[in-house]
C-alpha cells in the first residue's frame, strides 16, 4: 500500500531530524549566526530524500495553484528542489506535469548569456530549501519580473520563521512544507548536548 501524503510529510520530518539538522556554529548566507543548520541540499541529494521532497513540494505547489506550470528558484539551492518536483510531476497527465528553470546569481559573459536558464512557464512557483530572510527567493522573483513574469507563488521546506523575513517586509504571501517550530524542541534539546 501506498503511504499517505501525512505519512510521508512524517518521514520527511524524521529524516530532517536524522541528517538534516546540524547542530554546528555556522554563518548562514543572510550573514546571520547560528547554533544549527537545516542541510536540506543533502536530503535532497538522496534518493528517498528527493522522492519525498520531489512529492511533498509537488503537492502543496499544486494546491496552492493547481495550474502551475514551472517550478525553480535562485542557483543552487533550488536547483536540486526544482529538479525533484520535476521529476515527481512525470507521473501525473502530460498537460499536468511542470518544467523547471533556476536564476542565476549573475549573468555568464558566455554562451547565451541568460539571466533565467530552463523552461519558465506561468504559473511559476519560486522553491528553495530554507527561507531565512528570503533574499534569495527576493532575488529570484526579481529576475523573474524583469522578464515579465508576474504569476508566481513561493515555497520552501522550511521557514525558519524569523522576524527579518523580508518576504513578510514586503507583503509577499509564501508557503513551506515546515516551519522552524516544528523542530525547535529537537533542536534545543540537541544544543543542551552541544
């Protein structure tokens, strides 16, 4: 029997819990300090953990706009994420299933120099692994909206729920499969350890 979508959104949860929380000092790219780090390029860099990223993603972008047609988000943190919700979609109607696209940081000075690489189709959802203060999804729907492209939803795995969020700043609606709070325990109980 198949699991469920609660029995797979419960064994992600368990296997951000095993491997996806590391409990280190770390700088995170919004420069910020931290006792713990959400490692959610490694889960995604596994089979399981991709199939179950790849579904979960796929099934909130489709509820929250059931005409979604891309998925992508700012290199690299999307790229694996976008890539798993592609390839999820395949099992779905052809008139269904969605493409993928990333936004790179800057324009290469080579090739076809592209801002936006991949198939960009509207509805757009904007993915990434983990929303701190939501710069890179800022970025991303940036370039996104200098090309005209102005449908676009948003969705991490985890927000890690945060007062500078500038998403929340500027009115940007966005969703996540799991927020901060629902590894807060684990992960103070983990820094007593620590």
């Amino acid at each position: 029997m198949n699991p469920t979508i609660d029995e797979k959104r419960k064994r992600l949860k368990d296997i951000i819990k095993e491997t996806g929380i590391v409990i280190k000092d770390v700088t995170l790219s919004s420069n910020t300090k931290s006792k713990f780090y959400y490692d959610i390029k490694s889960i995604v860099s596994e089979p399981e953990g991709a199939a179950l990223i790849g579904e979960l993603m796929l099934a909130e972008i489709l509820k929250i706009e059931p005409k979604t047609r891309s998925v992508g988000g700012l290199e690299s943190g999307a790229i694996a994420i976008a890539t798993a919700i592609v390839y999820a979609s395949f099992q779905l109607q052809p008139t269904s299933r969605v493409s993928g696209f990333f936004v790179r940081k800057s324009v290469k000075a080579y090739g076809l120099e592209k801002m936006v690489e991949g198939i960009v189709r509207t509805p757009v959802a904007v993915v990434d692994d983990v929303i701190t203060t939501g710069k890179s999804v800022m970025d991303a729907v940036s370039a996104l909206r200098n090309q005209g492209i102005n449908n676009i939803n948003i969705i991490s795995v985890i927000d890690r729920e945060i007062k500078e969020n500038l998403l929340e700043q500027n009115n940007m609606e966005f969703y996540s499969l799991f927020g901060h709070s629902e590894f807060a325990d684990y992960i103070n109980s983990n820094l007593v350890q620590y």
